[in-house]
C-alpha cells in the first residue's frame, strides 16, 4: 500500500497565468479563493454565522463589454474573499478587501502569486439583489461601470458534457472538459492544465519523466484521476500521483467543479450560514463514527495515536462526489503524529453525506442542490 498524504482543494494548486482586463494588462491569478479556516480544537467545531446577502456568485460586465463571472464569501464580519474570471480568458483573479461603514465593498483584485494589486471594485448592493459600482485598474485610470446579478445556481442546466482526456509522456493524464458555455470551457482548460494539475512546466515534467529511466529512478511517476461523479452540471474529480524518491509517496486532490459558472466547489461556501453550526457538529459525529471503526477493524493503532485521532475536530478539507455519496476528507493533525503516520491517515478520513442528508444544510442557491435531482448526464 502506499503511503498517503493530501494536497487541501480549499486554496488549491498552483498559481494560474495572465488574464486581459478590460486596460489590456496581463496578469497572474491565484487558483482559487481561499475558505476561512477552522481549527481543530477540542469539544464541538465551531463556526461565527454571520449576514452574508452579498454571498454568493454572479454574473454581468464591466465597462458594459467584458463579460466576467464572479464569486463572493464573507469570511469575517467585515472581510471578504472572492474570485473572478473574464468569459473570454478563462483565468482567475483573486478578489479581497471589506465591508466599508457606508455599506461599500471596497475589493483588491490581485493578479499574481505575489498579490499585487492589479485593479480595485467599489460595489454596493441593491435592494434586488443585483451588484452595481465601479472598477478601476492599479494606474487609476477612469473607473469603469460594473453591472452584476446573482445567479441561482441550484436551478437545472444543460451543459453538454463532453470529457475527454490528455496523456504526457505516457504517464501523466489530465482531463478535457468542454462544456456549451466557452467560457466556463476557457476556464477549466486553464485548471486542467498540465502545468496547474503537475505544478510543473512541460520541460520540468519532461525532465522528471526522463529521470525514471535511470538506475535509481526518482522523480514524478505517475498522474491519473478518477471520475467520481458527472451529472446535473457537476464534475467530481480526484487526482492521484506518485512520486519516487526515498519513498514513494502518493498524493491526491479532490476538485468538484459547477460546470455552469466554472467555479469549484468548497463545501463550507455551500452551506447555509445559520445551518454551519448544526453541520459541523452532524459532520464531527460521523467523523468520530469513522474514527471509532478504523481503530477498532485496523489493528497496530497504539494508545498516543488512538487519543491524537479521538481527539479530532472535524473541519473538512476536500470535497469528492461519488455516486450519491458526498466524501468530506479531514486532513488529521496532532501533536505527536509521525511522518508515516501522517501520510497513512491522510485522505483516510471523511464525513459521508448522501444528497438527500445534505439538502437541509445547503445554502438556497447552492449547486449542491442539483444532486438531489435525478441524474441526467447533460
């Protein structure tokens, strides 16, 4: 068996590059927002439900032309995080700033793993839930007029699925995805990438592969996935690659993707802020549940490594869709946990939801909500 260890979806890979605002510029984008985080302490998992009638994902232009996408999550009682990606480029730029006392959103967009500032959004929300302000880029230039509207993402689409796949060298394997939306298409064949999925450029994958034909291989084995669910305009992936070196260690990565607007996934985002309280303590118990077989089934579990694993917290790391069931991993930390340790209980663990169970913990908009609807592969 090999040794596990997981790469956390929130927050997830490597930086993406350039994306032409409306002034032309090129920049690079963070992959994906990042979830607030949870700790794991002892007693019940907590969380702060705040307001969060901003939340959520949208749709309009900027400027009245460029059409862009955009997703909003409060993470603190004034601070935000969010993402945004132009329809004709497909690349993600990173959104965050706060709540002003006017009322005003005020939002940093940075397009760069270094989180420079390439442009600023002022936005105010109307009583109908659309989005309306101004974005300006990093030279201040004349602000630009931006129109947004909240799309409802729980309502059935027709996406036309196609999903093929791409091999390099023989060894590592990606997926293709094409979709009716270009945009949405523009914007996974960005995430799907060779270079996003690896972390690794063609000649540095090349010389890794090249690496294995020697005496004493080492290097980036191998790179395949696995497709868990692809109904109803969602797609659930999990990567899974093998690098050699004094050991072999295989890593996986989870990615759940809404094939209508682009955006992946992240189970906390997903819920209903007055229900994460109620959702946390549901997923800790099923958790424990697993926790409680696997030290009683496995066998070899020693007294310190059976209290660090009782005394987990349950804040989840990734999401996979598989069937009907929805797999939250927790990512199992404690003091005294070794390296092999670590890598064997890690992606080891989950909280397991059927549709049906997690419907009543689902925000109103959440995609989520179209696995409870029969599959319908569009």
């Amino acid at each position: 068996m090999f040794l596990r260890f997981i790469v956390p979806l929130v927050g997830l890979s490597a930086a993406l590059t350039g994306c032409n605002a409306p002034n032309d510029r090129t920049t690079t984008a963070p992959a994906a927002t990042e979830a607030a985080p949870l700790v794991a302490r002892p007693g019940t998992p907590q969380t702060k439900v705040m307001p969060a009638e901003w939340s959520g994902t949208y749709e309009g232009t900027i400027g009245g032309r460029y059409a862009v996408r955009v997703q909003l999550r409060q993470e603190a009682d004034t601070l935000w995080r969010g993402q945004y990606y132009y329809l004709s480029q497909g690349k993600l730029l990173a959104l965050r700033g706060r709540r002003q006392p006017d009322g005003q959103l005020l939002l940093r967009e940075s397009g760069s793993a270094e989180a420079r500032l390439t442009g600023v959004f002022r936005l105010q929300l109307a009583a109908n839930g659309t989005l309306g302000g101004t974005w300006q880029d990093a030279g201040r230039r004349a602000p630009l007029p931006v129109q947004l509207r909240r799309s409802d993402g729980s309502q059935p689409r027709l996406c036309q699925l196609q999903l093929t796949e791409r091999t390099y060298f023989d060894e590592y394997a990606v997926p293709v995805v094409r979709v009716a939306d270009a945009g949405v298409t523009r914007r996974l064949r960005q995430r799907f990438a060779i270079e996003t999925v690896a972390e690794l450029s063609l000649a540095e994958l090349k010389e890794e592969h090249d690496n294995l034909g020697a005496d004493y291989p080492q290097g980036y084995h191998d790179l395949h996935y696995e497709v868990g669910y692809r109904d109803n305009c969602l797609l659930s992936l999990t990567f899974r690659s093998e690098s050699v070196g004094a050991n072999v260690n295989t890593t996986y990565e989870d990615v759940t993707v809404d094939l209508v607007t682009g955006f992946e996934l992240d189970i906390l985002g997903e819920i209903a802020p007055e229900r994460q309280q109620a959702f946390l303590t549901e997923g800790d118990r099923r958790l424990h549940q697993q926790i409680r077989g696997y030290i009683r089934d496995e066998g070899g579990v020693d007294a310190e490594s059976a209290a660090g694993l009782n005394a987990q917290v349950f804040a989840p790391e990734s999401m996979f869709i598989r069937g009907d069931t929805v797999q939250l991993h927790h990512n199992v930390e404690f003091e005294e946990l070794s390296n092999f340790e670590w890598k064997n209980y890690n992606h080891q663990f989950f909280a397991a939801f059927s549709a049906a169970e997690l419907l009543p913990y689902l925000r109103p908009d959440s995609p989520l909500r179209r696995l409870a609807r029969p599959t319908a592969r569009r």
